[in-house]
C-alpha cells in the first residue's frame, strides 16, 4: 500500500529569503512538488521570492485566484466563486498526496497568520497528513524597517485590516497603543480617514515591500504616491512604559 504524502504550508517570510527558515528552505530543496498561490498573469510573490532555490524537475502548481479585485467582498458572489476554486485546488493536492506524494505549498509572510494557505489546511487536515512551517511576518518585516521598536512596557498592539468598515477602524485605533494595518489596497482612504477621525495620522508610517528590493519607508502624512501597493502595511508605534 502506498504512503500517503504530506501537504506542507510553508511560510516564506516577509519577502527577503535570506529571512527564510532553515526548515523552510529544507523542505524546499528537496521538493518535488511545489504549489502557490498568485493572480493571473502574474509570476505570484511566493513564487518569486523562491527563485533559484527549487531544485531541478520540480513540478510546479500555479494556483490562480478566480477572482481578486473585481467583485466587492460583500457580492455573495465573492465567496462562491473563491470557496469552489479553493476547493478545486485542494482537491489536486490531495490526490497528489493520496498517490504517495510530499507537496509544498509556498505561503508569503506565515501560513496561519492571514494567508490563502487557511483555506486549504481546514479543508486538508482531517484527509491527509498536513505539517505548517511557520515564518516572520510582513508586519514584523514592516516595523523593523521603521528603525523603531512597535512595542514598549505595556503597549497594547492592534493588527487591523482595511477592508473593515471606517467606524470600526476608528474604534479600534482610538483605542490601541500600537497598531498595524494590513490588505491597505483600494481601501487606503478610508484607512487614512480612520487614522485622521482616530487623532493617529500624524503618528503613522506606511512600509511598501518590506524587506524586498524595492522597500520604502515613508511618514504616510508625507507620502505623495497616488497608488497604494499590495505589499503595504501602516504602522503606528506604542510609545509605553521603559525603564
């Protein structure tokens, strides 16, 4: 009887390599198979950050979202369309897995921490062997090119997502000591609305491609870029208690 392989949610970091794991990049060099998520006609950032380091005759798995910026996420049909497609891919890895199989899949920044891997975990866990390797995070990545630490003494740290509501934003912002916003995208203005009505504008800094090439660190109220990338995260650091 054949083995079942295991399916591997591999977090890769913040986006520099050299921040990979040493498990990380164990499981990578001996991959046979290697699964990512990334948006069509696009190489996917998990991919790229990998290059180079896969070894020959890997077989490769791009997974491409269906859907990212098309539909709001309030269309019921948002849901509809990535919950089938989500399962479409699982379903790949676990014939893979079931015919005896190890497979990787790449996860940008920590596996459990945000990312598409989620989706797949809850729908491999009780089928077939599954093991996560965790990694830093983008946000980590983020503070630390500020030059400052995120936290002091008692600090309360607040990870929040743009694509809540404003009124929510600003609750919760008035309300932390520290905070992280995350999926900035589309939903920048309103994220600088909620820093503004929240008193923390002043306060923010926004990190695009943390710790990648083409990493910038900027004062948001300073900021003059029309487009927000995808890979930006805003932070505000705690200023508590210290010896």
């Amino acid at each position: 009887m054949t083995q079942t392989g295991t399916i591997h949610g591999v977090g890769l970091g913040p986006g520099d390599p050299d921040l990979m794991s040493v498990r990380a990049h164990r499981l990578l060099s001996g991959a046979k198979h290697v699964a990512f998520f990334r948006k069509a006609g696009r190489k996917g950032q998990a991919r790229q950050i990998v290059e180079g380091l896969l070894p020959e005759g890997v077989i490769e798995f791009p997974m491409e979202y269906p859907v990212t910026t098309e539909i709001p996420l309030s269309d019921p049909r948002y849901n509809e369309i990535l919950s089938q497609f989500y399962e479409d891919v699982t379903q790949h890895l676990i014939r893979l897995a079931q015919a005896g199989d190890d497979v990787v899949v790449l996860c940008e920044g920590d596996p459990f921490f945000y990312g598409s891997f989620m989706h797949i975990y809850e729908r491999v866990r009780k089928v077939v062997p599954v093991n996560v390797v965790p990694a830093i995070t983008g946000m980590s990545g983020a503070w630390t090119a500020t030059g400052a630490p995120i936290t002091w003494g008692d600090d309360v740290l607040t990870v929040l997502t743009g694509t809540l509501p404003q009124d929510t934003l600003t609750d919760y912002i008035s309300r932390t000591d520290s905070l992280v916003v995350m999926k900035i995208g589309t939903n920048f203005e309103k994220v600088i609305a909620a820093l503004k009505s929240a008193d923390r504008y002043e306060d923010a800094w926004i990190v695009q491609y943390a710790t990648m090439p083409k990493q910038t660190v900027t004062k948001l109220s300073e900021m003059t870029d029309d487009v927000t990338p995808y890979f930006s995260i805003i932070v505000v650091h705690g200023q508590g208690r210290r010896p």
